[in-house]
C-alpha cells in the first residue's frame, strides 16, 4: 500500500508493475516516469523496468492487513488486463478484492476489449469499481465494452483528455473523472472540452469529477471550473 496525491483515491496497491503503450493517452505516462525514478533508488519491485510486465504474488497479501476501510486504486503503475498478466493472475487479485468488503477497489484499464473478453470468469464484487481511459474520440469503444461487465459501479478516466469528446454515451456508466495532462511535455486542454463533458454528466446524472487543468505547472493551474471544485463520487 501507498499513499497517493491522486484526487479520487486515498491510497494505492500494485500486485503488477509495468506496462506497454497502446494510444495516445500512455504518450507521457506516469507510471513510466515513476518506475524510472524508483529503479533508479534500487526498489526491487521495479528492477526490471517499465516494458517488463511482472507479477507479485507477495502483494496479494496487504489487503488483508489493512484493519481501517480504504479506497484503493489497483494497479497505479500497471494495467491488470494487459494481454501478458495471466488469467490466473487475474483472478487470484479478483479474489482478494472479494475478500476484503470492506475496501473499495478502482480498477481501471486501457485494455477493455480484454476486460470484455475474460469478466464472465471473474466474480464482481460490490466493493469493485471498474473503469476504462478515454483520452479522445479514437478510443470511445472501451466504453461499450466496460458497459459489458459485471462491476456494479463503471468509471470513466478521462485523462489525459486530448479532445472534445461530444455526445457520450453515458449510459450505465456512474462515474466520470476528467483531468488534463500535466509535465513538462503536457498537451493542451481546452476549457470548452471539459464544460461539454460537465454538463454532459449533468444531464445523465452521473457523478462528475473533475481532478486537473494539468500544464506545466499543474498547482498553479489547479482544478476549478467556474470558480468551483467537482469531487462528485458515484455512491
């Protein structure tokens, strides 16, 4: 487990490390920048780099430890639906989500057509929270397929947004996060995007979250849209 700045979830937890890049949105990744640095300081967990996917069996075993309820977002430097975690792998973390209640667990992928693929062989828990990225209109299908699923509550990361995402479907879909790329190499939003996707939610009653304007200097731009913050949360 470990503490995280990132808006919507109070901690984080990593039972895979690394990933490979599939669209737009994983140009500038984090986790890629991150497992740089952590490497770099001799952590074990990231010896092998970012483009080896690994497996950590020991991991499987904090949940159990956390006594006090947390919200927890799985895989913040992997994605547990990349075609080179096992199936099996898979399910053994499904099963620690299912065993421990009383946490609330984010998922989330770019991967949603291997999600859509394997979710019938996994058991959804209420405490799951599955969501798919959709960085621009390129990738709008992953949100068919994580409608697909069993999760009892679906998100949406709209981050790093790209582009003006007009007309989403929103149906079955509980919770939308909309953040704009930040760093040094950070490409634009535009305001006109992220008011579309705010009254979008609006009008479909779906929880709305909005984390960044994002740029270089991502404390100076911060996170308000018309003078106000946006921490909706679905439940």
């Amino acid at each position: 487990m470990a503490k995280t700045s990132i808006e919507w979830t109070e901690t984080t937890w990593n039972p895979t490390t690394g990933c490979t890049k599939v669209s737009q949105g994983c140009k500038n990744c984090y986790a890629e920048i991150m497992t740089r640095r952590l490497r770099a300081m001799g952590k074990e967990k990231y010896k092998e780099g970012f483009s080896i996917i690994r497996t950590h069996e020991r991991a499987l075993l904090e949940p159990y430890s956390w006594r006090t309820p947390k919200t927890v977002f799985v895989n913040s430097m992997s994605d547990l639906f990349h075609e080179d975690v096992p199936l099996e792998f898979i399910k053994k973390v499904f099963k620690v989500m299912n065993d421990n209640l009383h946490h609330t667990f984010q998922v989330l992928t770019k991967r949603a057509e291997r999600l859509a693929e394997v979710q019938d062989q996994l058991f959804w828990s209420e405490n799951i929270w599955m969501g798919v990225s959709v960085e621009d209109e390129k990738v709008v299908d992953r949100i068919d397929y994580l409608r697909s699923t069993g999760a009892q509550i679906k998100f949406l990361s709209l981050e790093p947004l790209l582009g003006p995402l007009r007309a989403l479907n929103l149906d079955n879909i509980d919770w939308v996060i909309v953040g704009g790329e930040s760093g040094p190499k950070s490409r634009p939003i535009q305001k006109d995007w992220v008011i579309d996707l705010r009254d979008q939610c609006e009008l479909a009653s779906v929880a709305f979250f909005f984390k960044q304007w994002g740029g270089k200097r991502k404390k100076e731009s911060g996170r308000l849209i018309e003078g106000r913050t946006f921490d909706e949360m679905p439940i």
